[in-house]
C-alpha cells in the first residue's frame, strides 16, 4: 500500500525556535493516528507543514503524493482540516459557510448541506453563527473538514468543547471515515480516550518525536508494568497480601484489594499465581496512553 | 477564476450582512444629496448648483471620504482573519493565497462601486429632477468623476492590503491606516503648499510639481476631476496649479491604475510568502 502522508526528516524553525525538528514516518490509508504531546510540543506546526501554510526549514513532506507547500491545489481537494478553536464569521449562516466552502472544493452543495444533519446541527443550519456556542461551532468544523470524503482528515484537537455524547459521535464518524480508507490524524490532550481508538500514536515532545507504533508497540517499548488488582475472598486480605508480597512489588489499596505491579514477562506467571489464591475477582490493567505518554517524556528527558 | 469570484462573493454577501454595503451607500447619497441641494448655504442662499459645481462638491467630498472607506474595509482582511483563525482553515482549501487576495479585491471594489455609483447616482438625478441644465460635457465630466471615485477607492483598497499584509495586529493595521490616510489626504498637500511657497519657483520646475502630485493618488485624482473640463475647472479653485500641468486624463488615469496595481502585487507578493 502506498503511504498517504510522507514526513522525511522534517524540520522547521521560528527563529531561535526549533518547532519541529528532524521528524519522519509514513502513515497509510484506514489509520487513526494520535498525535501525542504537550502545549509547545509543535503538534499544531506539523499540522501546518502538513497543510503546507508553513514551509520546512529542512526535510520533506509528501501528502497524497504532493507537496503541500508547492501550491499544488489538487491534493487539497482531498484533505479535510479542523483547526485548533475553529471560527468563523459571525454574519453568515451555517447552511451559506458550508454552501461555500463545498464550492471551493469543487464538491456538491447538497451532500456537504447532508453533514450539517450528520453532526447534528440540522436545525442550526439558519440561524447565524454568532449565535453558536462553541460545541456547535466544533461541528461545524467538522461537517466542513468532511466536505468530499477527504482521504486525509487532520484535525486539531477536535474534542475540545464537545460534550461527552458528541464525543462518541465524533469517534463514530471517525471510524466511518477510517473504515472507507481515510487517513486521520488527530492531536489531543485527551490521551484516556484515544488510546483505544487511535491505531497508532506519535509522540512529540520539544518538536522531536520521542515514540511512534501502535499502543500495544508502545507498552511493549515501554516495558511498563501492568497492573494486576485482586479482590480477596472475605476476611483473606491479609494473607492474600501476605503471599503476593513475596512474588512482586504489591500495595493493598483497601480492606479487601490488592494492587500488584508487574512486567510483561512476569504477567502470566503472577496471574497464575494468584488463582490458586484465594480470590474473589481480578482485573489486568494495562499501562494507559497517560502512563506510556508520561514514560516516553521522562525517557526523552533522561537521554 | 472561479475561486476568486468565490471569495468575492462572499466577501459581497458579509458587507451586505454587516451593513456596509447599507451604511457607506446612505451616507454617501446623504452628503452628496447635501451638498447638491444646499451647497451654497454658507453664502447664505439655498438653492440648486449647477452640475459643474455639484463635481467640485463631490470631489472635495470624495477625496476626503472614500479613501477613509477604502482603508476601513481593507486594512484587516488579511491581519483580521489570520488573528481570528478563519485564514488559517481558507488557506486549508485548494485555493491560492493571490487567489483570496484577489477575491477580497473584487469583492470590496464592488461594495465600494456599488455605494458610489448609486449614492452620487442619486444626486445627479435629484438635480435632473429639479429641471437643472446639464450639457454632455458636464455630463461627461460627472461619470468620470464617479468612475475614478471607484478607482481613488480601488487605490486605498489595495493600499489597505499591503498594510495588512505587513503586520502581526490588527490594532497595528488600523493606526497605520489612518497614518497612510492623514498623509496622503491632509498633511501631503500642505507640506507641498509650504514647499512651493518656500521656493517662491526657483528650483522646483512644472516637471518636478508633476512628479510630486503624481506620487499622491489623491492629488491625480483632483487633477483629473478638477482641471479635465473646462466647465469644472472655472469653479474649482484650485485652477491655478492646473495652468503649469501639461498632463493628460489619460495619463492621470494610467498613473491612478499603476496606483492599484503597485500596492495590490506588493501585498499579494508579501501575503504569499507569509507564513501562519
């Protein structure tokens, strides 16, 4: 399969600013990619070199074969983009600013006028868009990054504002899009709620990329332990803890719980362990988005 | 193409929303209707002017207003939109950045000829109405002057453009703005009044004033409606300038396009390479 987006070596500086620096991969069709990284960490200026609104300094960028920065307008056609606090102009309607920018994407006026309905804004779609709250703005944003079924899909922290049901719609409309063999990429704080959705995630830390693979990669990169919670049968937490304690690292977390850190290596063997201990309930909880994130900074920062 | 009458179009379809189009055109009628109707009030009579004075009016009204206009429309289309985001996602689009300068070009050219040519419209015919004699010639001389009443905007439009393309805040764009405007309107011709009078005619020859007025749009605009026809030039006062000046309307009208021109491929050249 051919790459949709191709970063080589990317490097871009403001000045003294090294924004991004020395960045490469290659993202292919029917992906989600997160792109991971705290305020500064040139998430949204690779967005732009992406976009091709700001040229690299050095390296290359290849976005459905072309280069964005070039003026070469026909990939655009193609290629979605929801921006970071997306706004617009307050005098005109929902309905006219879709109407329009479907126009000058050379795309149909009555399908894009069919997403308003899609992010829900159907019965907005009349009244001015000063009259928004910002939920709604960010759907707007987003029926008009999904004007022509883009095949590449960047979106800049696109949950923010939304309430936790759109949120959910907004995953769905995503996974549509992923499903027909788009290409999304999304930049987010919110790491909880990517990591099982995103099939792949992107570090970035001070414009370098730290990490790049999918979440399983990561953890197993990481070598982060996993968390094994063991709820005791009643009256047995003591000895529970007891037993454990002397097999890995363990904590009782209350009365009847009790937390075991353990390695990939040693997961299978431990859960074996504790079976034949009396038990009432186990729970395997893998290192979260939020613990690899926080690894692969600290990593950075060590090296 | 498409894209440009686009983003003209919607440029258009905002000033029509936000009352641009509405305010600009009533005051414009309202102060030409004034100046029609009760332009020799001061002296104590109230009557209708003939046509030739009527341009005169008109004239001194438009240098004054229409680059002020010109400059509010413009100065922050580019800075305003980079600074409230919406660039950012046009820029996004399969549209060049020439593209949306131009866009905004025609757009804001046809809310300006538009208020223009009805407002002065409206006084002309009001004067008609009144049974007021108009000959061709002044005739002709009063769609000139509306013309190049759209075209004095054009230059303050694309002018407005390059002063937004240069800086980073809005804020910074308007102050720039009214500078540009209180230069070329205001203090300009006062410093050049102060020079020739210094002079008393030794050094600065025709040639060299031609050169000087040229290098104000204003001044070619009022050169080429207050000294083009005889029948206005008896009244505009400033006649006596006009003696010395061996230049043609064509001319005037070349150097006022190289005045829309000029700033617009700057702005466009700058806008191009800037980046977000």
């Amino acid at each position: 399969m051919t790459a949709t987006i191709e970063v080589t070596n990317l490097a871009k500086r403001y000045g003294p600013v090294e924004a991004v620096r020395d960045v490469s991969f290659a993202l292919e069709p029917g992906e989600i990619v997160a792109l991971v990284g705290h305020n500064g960490a040139g998430k949204t200026t690779l967005l732009k070199l992406l976009l091709g609104l700001v040229r690299p300094t050095a390296g290359s960028v290849r976005v459905l074969g072309d280069d964005p920065a070039a003026g070469e307008f026909e990939a655009r056609r193609r290629l979605g983009f929801l921006p970071e606090n997306v706004s617009f102009n307050p005098a005109l309607t929902g309905r006219e600013l879709l109407s329009f920018y479907a126009r000058l994407k050379g795309q149909s006026v009555p399908d894009a006028l069919e997403l308003l309905d899609k992010v829900g804004l159907g019965l907005a779609s009349s009244r001015r868009l000063g009259t928004y709250s910002k939920g709604m703005r960010q759907r707007l944003g987003l029926a008009q990054a999904l004007i022509g079924e883009p095949r590449v899909l960047l979106l800049d922290e696109p949950t923010s504002g939304l309430d936790p049901a759109l949120r959910l719609d907004f995953y769905d409309i995503m996974e549509v899009r992923r499903a027909s063999g788009a290409t999304v990429i999304l930049s987010s704080h919110a790491l909880a709620e990517l990591g099982d959705r995103a099939g792949r995630i992107i570090i970035l830390n001070q414009g370098r990329m730290v990490a790049n693979g999918t979440i399983d990669e990561l953890r197993h990169l990481a070598r982060l332990p996993a968390k094994i919670r063991c709820r005791s049968t009643e009256g047995n937490a003591n000895i529970l803890s007891h037993k454990l304690s002397a097999a890995a690292a363990c904590r009782r977390v209350n009365g009847h719980t009790v937390e075991i850190d353990v390695l990939p290596e040693r997961k299978l063997e431990i859960l074996q362990l504790v079976t034949d201990l009396p038990v009432s309930d186990i729970d395997v909880i893998p290192p979260s988005l939020d613990e690899l994130y926080a690894h692969f900074l600290r990593a950075e920062a060590a090296s | 193409m498409r894209n440009v009458l686009l983003i003209a179009g919607k440029e258009i379809q905002e000033s029509l929303r936000n009352r641009w189009v509405l305010a600009t055109t009533l005051l414009l009628a309202a102060l030409a209707l004034t100046l029609t109707l009760l332009g020799s009030a001061p002296t104590g009579s109230v009557a209708v002017q003939p046509l030739g004075v009527v341009i005169v009016s008109l004239v001194s009204l438009s240098v004054l207003l229409l680059p002020l206009i010109a400059l509010l429309l413009s100065h922050d289309s580019i800075v305003g939109e980079i600074e409230r985001g919406t660039m950012l996602l046009l820029l996004s689009y399969p549209v060049g950045r020439s593209q949306v300068l131009l866009g905004k070009f025609v757009g804001h050219i046809a809310v300006l000829g538009f208020a223009t040519i009805l407002g002065y419209g409206i006084a002309a015919l009001v004067l008609g109405t009144t049974g007021t004699e108009i000959d061709s010639d002044s005739l002709l001389a009063f769609l000139t002057m509306v013309m190049s009443s759209v075209l004095l905007g054009a230059v303050f439009v694309a002018i407005g453009y390059l002063i937004s393309s240069l800086v980073r805040e809005r804020a910074t764009a308007a102050g720039i703005a009214i500078g540009v405007w209180l230069a070329f309107v205001v203090l300009y011709d006062m410093g050049l009044l102060g020079l020739l009078v210094i002079d008393q005619g030794h050094n600065i020859s025709a040639a060299t004033l031609n050169l000087l007025l040229l290098a104000n749009p204003t001044d070619v605009y009022r050169m080429l409606n207050l000294a083009g026809t005889s029948g206005v030039s008896t009244f505009a006062g400033v006649a006596a300038l006009s003696n010395a000046m061996t230049l043609g309307a064509v001319t005037l009208l070349a150097v006022l396009m190289l005045w829309v021109l000029l700033p617009l491929l700057l702005a466009a050249h700058i806008f191009t390479r800037r980046e977000l």
